[in-house]
C-alpha cells in the first residue's frame, strides 16, 4: 500500500479521536481499511505458501491448506 494512503489511515483516525468523523470522512477511511487488509491478506498468503516445515527426521514438507469447515 502507498505511503499516502498509510498516511491518510493515520490522518482519519487522529481526526476520529479529536472529534466525530464526517460521512464522506466514515466512507474514506472505511474504502482505505478495506484495501489495506486486503493487501495484508495477500501477503500473509503468499508467505504461507512459501513455507516448508522440516521434520525431526530432516524433511521438508509444504505447508498444506486447511478445508474450509461445514
């Protein structure tokens, strides 16, 4: 995520703790949480699935992806 958009996160939520944010502000800060997690999620995925775990006996195995529950 860009510097600004970090910045402007920092920015609404300084501003929400002086005073009540405005509708547009609410919607802002909503859009850019929204994308930064997004980008969080991502990367978390990409390093997850760069992952090997080594067992006692010297191997490696890959990480594999858990089924979702039903």
């Amino acid at each position: 995520m860009e510097n600004s958009k970090l910045n402007r996160i920092n920015e609404l939520a300084a501003l929400a703790k002086l005073r009540p944010l405005t509708g547009d502000e609410l919607a802002e800060r909503d859009v850019l949480r929204k994308e930064y997690i997004a980008e969080w999620r991502q990367g978390a995925i990409q390093v997850l699935e760069n992952t090997y775990v080594m067992t006692p006996d010297g191997k490696k195995h890959k990480l594999q992806k858990k089924e979702p529950h039903k």
